[in-house]
C-alpha cells in the first residue's frame, strides 16, 4: 500500500491525496459505504460502482465470521470473488461488535475474548492472532488490529487499563501479520487503533503508541456516541499520528463531523448513517436534512433532487418516494439508502476539490449550517 499527499489547505490541517491498494487507487478525503455482511443494505454493487461511485467498502470481522463464515469465502477465494466487489476493502477487527456483546462475552487479556454468537449462541474465542487470521482470509486490502471498544462513558481508571489491553494487543496483532502472508496474491495493510474513551491524556498516550509501531496507516477509534468530546480527540490524535500515513476516523458520522474532522486532517470515515436513514427516510441534502414521511411532501411532484447527477433524484418524486416510505415499501429503502450513499461521496469529493482550489477551511464554514437544517 502506498500513501502520497497531493494538497495541502494553507488555513486547516485538510488534505488530499492517493492511496494505492492492489485492488486499485482511492482519492481521499474518502467516505467508505459499510458493507457489513458483503453487502451494502439495499444496493447492488453495480449501483455501488456506477452511481454511488464508491472507491472502496467495508467489511466486518464478526459478522462475516459467523456467516457466511470463513470456510465459504476461501472457497470463494476471498471477499472480492465472494460479493463481486473488485475494488478495495476494508474490514473491522470485529471488536466493536465483540465489546458490544457486554452480557455474552468475557475478557481473558492472554487469550483474547470468549463469546456467544448473536445467532445461535454458540461459543467462539477472538484472539489478536485468531482475528489476524480471520481478515486474511477474508481478503480485505486494509485489515484492523483487535481492540477494545470501551462503553460510554466510563471511568477514567477502567479507559487506561482497556487502552494499555489494546496496546498489548496490538503488539500480538503486529508480530502475527508479520509472520503470516496474505491468501490471494495480493498485499494487506495493517491498521492499528487509538483509544482512550474521552480522556485527552489518554488519547494522547494512545496515538503516541500507535505512531512508534510504524504501520502504514492509523485508525481513530471509539469516538462514536459522544460527539461533544469527539473533535477534541480527533484533533489529538491528528496531532500526534504521522502525517505521512493515513488517518481513518471510524463510525464517524454526520456530515457536518465529516467536514470538521477533514479539517483536523482525516482522511477516510466510514458510518452505518446514510444506510440507516435512508432506509428510515431520512435524507441528506446540500440545503439539509429531509423526512421523507412528512405530510408536506404527499403533493409535491418534483424530483427528489434535480440538482444532483444521481438518475433516481432525478427520475423519482419526492411525492412518490414519501408513497414508498408510509407504505413501507422496499423500493423507497433503497432509493433513500443510494441517494444518502451518494450525497456522502458528493460530499468528499467536493471537499477535495475545495483542497486543491485551496478554499477549503472557508467553503467548510460557509456549508455547515446549510447542512443542519431540517427541511
């Protein structure tokens, strides 16, 4: 994997650039559409590629772990062969979903941790090493290291000893990846995680081990659920984390946090938001917020977004659209999910751009409360 920053905003700490995978280029600032099982809720993947014009997807760990599981997709030949997605990929550890579990799980730090499947509840055991093995055989061009998700909020005391478990961690991560070859004949990259929970002091702790282990990208972890504090972190983290190498903000989020956070210097983010909502109604729009199931909508004939380059902002009705949600009808889901995949890749791209004509930090201002509003 190579990294190369092309731009840098004279007024931010904003920049824009390449990454280079196997699987091809990717142009950041990037969003990343989650895919958590292979697939992204409600989308074809000619749709990902053709009109979202997604430049990479994720997977997750434990899911995928636990179906199709790992014997399927080796048969497959990996990720890429399984879904048909011939682009990059990112997984999840799996760690979040793992620490999620709080009453079907337990800690073992020499072990790694033992839980219960959401499915079936039968009971299997993430190991740093073990969940190393898993994302190779996954196939994934970017893999994440095994931490711990800590709950929000928690103590002080309980954010250090999880942390310094994800760095002890994160050194078994490191010697297995190094030991261990990718599957399929192409290279995997190595991501490890900053924690820390809300406590600068900690965070800083964090990115300051994640840099010496000199992989060749960083991730910012934990930071959904408390946006309060979350810039503070990023801005931490971003501080600290080499500027040479990628920043991955993870879970994060609107995209008012997008555009701050791009600021701060991320350079990818990923988020279940624009499939949620979409499926939910909800969507996002230059001018702000849409709820496609308000009354206002039941007689209004006109495109859902005729400024976008999307074919169903332009060829659906918001009238119709607002049909498709109270009626609970599929098709409405996936015309919310592709316009709200599409409207965030818009936004990056466009974000980019403002980099490059060096416009960046002004245009960022200026955009944010059009963005806030509910329509």
């Amino acid at each position: 994997m190579k990294f190369e920053i092309q731009k840098k905003d004279i007024k931010s700490s904003a920049r824009s650039g390449v990454l280079t995978t196997d699987h091809g280029q990717i142009q950041t600032p990037i969003f990343m559409p989650v895919g958590t099982l292979g697939t992204v809720k409600a989308v074809h993947i000619r749709d990902m590629k053709e009109a979202v014009k997604a430049q990479i997807i994720l997977g997750n760990t434990y899911h995928l772990y636990l179906r199709p599981g790992i014997e399927v997709l080796e048969a497959a030949g990996g990720l890429h062969k399984f879904n048909g997605w011939d682009r990059p990929i990112l997984t999840d550890s799996g760690g979040f979903q793992v620490f999620s579990l709080s009453h079907r799980r337990k800690i073992k730090p020499q072990e790694g941790v033992w839980f219960q499947s959401h499915i079936d509840g039968s009971k299997h055991l993430f190991s740093p090493e073990g969940v190393i093995d898993i994302q190779r055989s996954i196939g994934a061009d970017i893999i994440m290291a095994f931490d711990e998700c800590t709950a929000y909020p928690c103590e002080i005391g309980y954010a250090k000893r999880s942390m310094h478990l994800t760095h002890k961690w994160l050194k078994r991560c490191c010697e297995h990846f190094n030991r261990t070859e990718p599957k399929y004949g192409y290279s995997q990259a190595l991501f490890p995680i900053v924690q820390g929970s809300v406590f600068p002091d900690l965070r800083k702790q964090s990115a300051e081990f994640i840099a010496e282990q000199n992989c060749e990208g960083n991730a910012i972890g934990g930071m959904c659920g408390y946006v309060e504090e979350m810039y503070n972190a990023v801005d931490i983290a971003c501080s600290v984390l080499p500027e040479d190498k990628p920043r991955y903000l993870m879970g994060v989020g609107t995209p008012q946090n997008i555009l701050e956070c791009i600021a701060m210097g991320v350079d990818m983010f990923d988020c279940v938001l624009p499939t949620r909502n979409g499926r939910n109604g909800m969507l996002f729009t230059w001018e702000g917020t849409m709820n496609m199931k308000n009354e206002k909508w039941k007689n209004d004939f006109t495109p859902i977004d005729p400024q976008s380059s999307l074919f169903a902002d332009r060829e659906y009705t918001k009238a119709y659209l607002r049909h498709l949600y109270v009626s609970d009808e599929i098709l409405g889901m996936m015309i919310g999910s592709l316009h709200n995949l599409h409207f965030y890749l818009e936004l990056v791209k466009t974000a980019r751009q403002k980099i490059e004509e060096g416009v960046f930090a002004s245009w960022k201002n200026e955009i944010i409360p059009q963005l806030k509003q509910k329509l």
